[in-house]
C-alpha cells in the first residue's frame, strides 16, 4: 500500500505557511503521523515555531479521531535569534524585542481551518514532558539544535512513545559541517538506535522515522 497523502489543500496550506521543511520530508512526516494515528493517541510536536509542520499532524489527528499537540516557547531556537542566518524579523515582539512565533502560528492554524484538531502548549519542553501523564502514538522532535535540547527533547518525550508508535526526528545531518544545524539531532538518532528501543523505518532528506519495538531509551 503507498504511503497516505495529503490532501490538496492541506498540502497547500503547508506550503504556504511560514517554516523551513521542505515537500518531501513533509510527505514522510504525514505518511508517519497517519500511520501513527492508528493507534488512536495523540501525535506530539517539539517545536511548534509557526506551524506548518503542524499542519500535517493536526490534520493526519483529524483523520484518525484524535489531537495533535504542539510544544513551544515561541520565542525561537538559538539559530533564529538576530544575526544568525535563520532569524526572521517578521516574528519579532517590537514592544519586548524577542521573537514572538505564537501569533504567526495561531494564524496558520486559522487559515488551514485546523484549530479545533491542535492543542498548544506554551512553555518549555522539558517542563511540559515532565507533567504529561499518558502515552503518545508519536513523537515528532523539531526543537533546539544544541545537544542540551536535542537531548532535553529526547529523554522527556521518548519514554511517552506506546509500543508499535514512532519517534520522528528532523534535522539529522552526519556531515560535521552541519554541527549548529543538525549533528544534535543526529546524534539523538544514533542514541535511539543504538538503545535497542527503535529501529528505523525510513529516511526521507533529513528526516527520520524510528519505531518504538522495545522498552527504554
């Protein structure tokens, strides 16, 4: 059976919104959350920024009758922030001066008509996987690119994953040229592989989909 797709409209709206995945890693990503959906739990996102990989999970959630929830500060990760090459001006607060992404995300989610499939949670990652109390189908990290994060992101939400759901991973890059955009992420990859705990499905540009067949971390 081919992996699930989009529909056109969705996949419009992801196109459309404001962020950094490209097409085909957004295709794995739904094709993952659709998959994952069927286990009936929520898909969770670290890493809100505006929303446009979210889109794709709040409507796979949509698809299968349950909630995609995001975690966020908004207030960006370290390569958005002035002067680095991913900082956007656009999403700056002018009357406290940091990055605001909150509104830019609510907005995206209004447009796609998928407001009522999202849960956001505004805060911290760490913090928030500390007081979540059940099992996910997914998990989709997407955070802070320096090994603190990237770990953080790891080991609050990986042990949430229910046997049979998948860990999703972005931004992995084994090129050490790559060290302040994605050898963190990849070697959190390399971290859940080796634990015994996931094996990998598939690997679509920088993304990576691995699959809970074990306990642990």
């Amino acid at each position: 059976m081919p992996p699930a797709t989009p529909k056109p409209e969705i996949l419009a709206a992801f196109e459309a919104a404001k962020g950094f995945m490209p097409v085909d890693e957004g295709l794995a990503l739904y094709a993952a959350a659709v998959e994952a959906g069927a286990l009936g739990l929520p898909l969770l996102e670290v890493g809100t920024y505006c929303g446009r990989s979210t889109i794709l999970l709040a409507d796979a959630a949509r698809e299968a009758g349950t909630v995609a929830v995001t975690v966020d500060h908004h207030r960006g990760s370290e390569e958005q922030q002035p002067g680095w090459d991913y900082h956007d001006p656009e999403v700056v607060d002018p009357e406290v001066g940091l990055m605001d992404t909150l509104p830019t995300f609510r907005r995206t989610l209004h447009r796609a008509g998928l407001e009522d499939h999202v849960i956001a949670v505004v805060g911290r990652s760490p913090q928030a996987a500390r007081v979540w109390g059940g099992k996910v189908g997914l998990v989709f990290v997407d955070g802070g690119h320096t090994d603190e994060h990237a770990t953080n992101d790891y080991e609050g939400w990986a042990p949430h994953i229910a046997e049979g759901g998948l860990l999703v991973i972005h931004d992995v890059f084994p090129d050490p040229v790559d060290e302040f955009t994605g050898q963190a992420p990849y070697r959190v990859c390399l971290r859940a592989l080796g634990s015994g705990a996931f094996s990998e499905v598939s690997a679509t540009g920088s993304l990576r989909v691995l699959r809970r067949t074990g306990a642990g971390i």
